[in-house]
C-alpha cells in the first residue's frame, strides 16, 4: 500500500506562460570557494533547487511568480533575497558567512534515559517517499521533547524499495513557528546522508554534532543531488503516528499529511 507517494512528494509544476532562466555560481564571499548544496527557491511557491558540487544552479521562474521573493540560503550563512529579474542578471552570488553560537554542553551525573521519538516503523506495507529526481524536495516529522537539554544522539531511516544508486541527502534540525509548522534549520553545519546499500535500515551517528534541544523540534530529510532521471526511493510510513511535514522545492511552503513518514530519532536526557 503506497500511499500518498506521487501526490505529495512529486508534484510536477508546468507552465503555459513565458519564464526565465536563473543560473549561475553561489561563492564563499571570503574565499571565493563554490558552495554546495544550498537552496535557492521562490519563497512559498515550490519553484526552487539546491547547488550542486560547484556551486551552480539553474532553474526556471515562471512570469507568474515574477515578482516573488527568491531567497538564496546555507547552513552558517547569511541569507540573501533578490527578484527573479536581478537574480537572472547574476552570474555570480556572494554569501557571508554568519556568527554561531556553540552551543553548551551541560555534563551530568546523574543517569541517561534513553528514547525513541518520531515514526519508528520497519514495515513494507505502507511506503511514501521521492518518486523522481527533486532538488531540495523535503520531508519532516516532529518529535515531542519533554525534557531540557535533550540530545539527539542517532537517526533512524528504513528503506524497502529503492532504484537508485547511493542516493545523498541532507540531516536537518528545525524549531517550529507560531502554526507548528518547521520554521528555522537550528544546525551550523552540513549533516550528510549517504547510503551505502540501496534497502535496508539506515541509521546516522549524530553524537559528533553535539546536537541538544530543548523543546519540539523537526528531524528532517532533504535530497540535495542531481540524479539524473531515477525511478524512485520509499521509505517505511505508518498511517497511526507523527504525520509528514513536506515541501516540494527549496524555500517552498511546508505542507502536512496525516500519515507518517518513518524518521525517528534516539535521544538521551
């Protein structure tokens, strides 16, 4: 039972009316290095993409959404906003990177309890996930923290139906705005996913980050690689349980469905 698979995860957008074209190369404004994996989309309009290995990016902006914000952003970087029209006279956007505050680390004697949070499922009977090669296309699910300074220790992740080889996503972290929607990413740096067995569980060490919350947060999963023309990745979902937060393109507005994608999280308090 694969529900939910091509309607909210693989909404193909099309346009009868003139676009344009937004190419070009995201730099390091000190360095002058390319930086990948950025997303730069409409704000809220599912028009977007996520830089690749060289800092380039291309994609179409209908006349429609002319007018819209496109906002340029990368985890420990200043965000940056343009118009289609300035952007597609760009060849070359400059970020700065941003100030981060470390966060504290609070060392206790106290004992560890240890904890499951999110979706976690093992099932190949209910499946959702990416149907086709999406650039910064995202799913989420929030986990409930009832206890301050709560560490995400490990992600979770079973896949029992996948067509393409070693597919690279991205971690993210985010608090949640005044709606419970997924608002800002909490992480200073790139957290990778790289598969390397097409199917089976996939499980992320995340003590290296010293990543510690203290209220809900979102655990997410976004595809940051062009793959050319694939077929498809599933992932374990369960109809009962956290529901899917989703958004189909960088920068794109988040959406929710009431089944629930299989991303979990271990934690410790």
């Amino acid at each position: 039972m694969k529900l939910f698979t091509v309607l909210c995860f693989s909404l193909i957008f099309s346009s009868l009316f003139s676009q344009k074209i937004c190419k070009g190369i995201l730099l390091d404004s000190i360095t002058n290095q390319p930086i990948e994996f950025a997303n730069i989309g409409i704000v809220g309009k599912g028009f977007g993409t996520v830089t690749n290995e060289q800092g380039e990016f291309t994609f179409e902006v209908p006349d429609s959404v002319a007018n819209a914000p496109i906002k340029v952003s990368m985890i420990g970087y200043r965000p940056k906003t343009f118009s289609a029209a300035n952007l597609a006279q760009l060849n070359k956007i400059r970020l700065a990177q941003a100030a981060t505050n470390l966060n504290e680390v609070v060392i206790s004697s106290k004992k560890t309890k240890i904890k499951i949070l999110g979706n976690d499922t093992k099932t190949n009977g209910v499946t959702a996930g990416f149907v086709k090669n999406t650039l910064g296309a995202e799913l989420a699910v929030k986990l409930n923290i009832k206890h301050p300074k709560t560490q995400l220790r490990k992600f979770f992740l079973n896949v029992p139906r996948n067509s393409i080889e070693k597919p690279i996503f991205r971690f993210n972290v985010y608090n949640k705005d005044e709606k419970g929607n997924p608002k800002d990413n909490l992480l200073t740096q790139n957290v990778i996913v790289e598969m390397k067995e097409k199917t089976g569980l996939i499980e992320l060490d995340l003590t290296p980050y010293n990543l510690y919350v203290d209220d809900d947060v979102f655990i997410s999963l976004e595809w940051i690689k062009d793959l050319g023309d694939v077929k498809g990745l599933y992932f374990s979902a369960k109809l009962v349980g956290s529901p899917t937060y989703f958004r189909q393109a960088s920068q794109d507005k988040w959406n929710k469905i009431p089944v629930g994608v299989g991303l979990h999280a271990e934690v410790a308090y």
